[in-house]
C-alpha cells in the first residue's frame, strides 16, 4: 500500500501530470507572499481535467491573523490566508481535486484522502 501523500507532494503530482510542454509555459502554480502577512497561491486549471469544474468557497475569517479564504473563479483555484494558512490552503486544493476525481469516477484505490 502507498503512502499518503502530504499537500504539497499532491501539488507537486499534480502539476507534473499536466505539464505537456505547453501547459506550464502559460499556465501553471504561483505561490507568493502578501503584506498581511499571509499567502496567496494560485492554481491554473484550465486545459486540465478540473477546467471548468467549480467549487463551493472556503472562507473563515477569525480575525486579521487567523483567516483563509479558497475558491475557485476563471478557470483558477485562488487561496489566501494568513502566515499559519499555506498547508490548509494547499490541503483545500487537493480535497478539491479528489473530490471531482471522485465525481467523475476517475478516482483509484489508493487516492482517497485521508479524511
């Protein structure tokens, strides 16, 4: 049996599956820092199977250091949150992303989350 993967051993996966040597030249994942302090990360989903698939957002905003806020707008998964938030932020993605694998029936034994 394999191991779970963490988040960002997800993403990596990911991102690797859908690089076809033109996808990543114009699309691709951007992980980037905001003065909040907090992270925003972007995720280009077009020309991928989850184009066109929408999300019900994730917002849960405690106060100005403990916030997150994840959906899914112009063919884009967009997370922010605070300094604390990257892991969730990347979590969230890869729920999406098995979720509708799992929707479509593409999902195989071994790739159901955790949780």
């Amino acid at each position: 049996m394999a191991r779970e993967l963490n988040p960002l051993e997800f993403l990596q996966n990911w991102y690797r599956t859908n690089c076809n040597g033109e996808w990543e030249k114009v699309k691709g994942v951007t992980i980037e820092t905001m003065e909040t302090p907090g992270w925003h990360v972007t995720i280009d989903l077009a020309e991928t199977a989850l184009s066109g698939v929408g999300m019900r957002p994730v917002k849960n905003e405690r106060g100005p250091s403990d916030w997150i806020d994840c959906r899914v707008e112009h063919d884009k998964y967009v997370g922010m949150g605070d300094a604390g938030k990257l892991p969730t932020i990347l979590q969230t993605f890869e729920k999406f992303a098995r979720r509708t694998k799992t929707d479509r029936g593409e999902l195989r034994e071994g790739d159901a989350p955790g949780s």
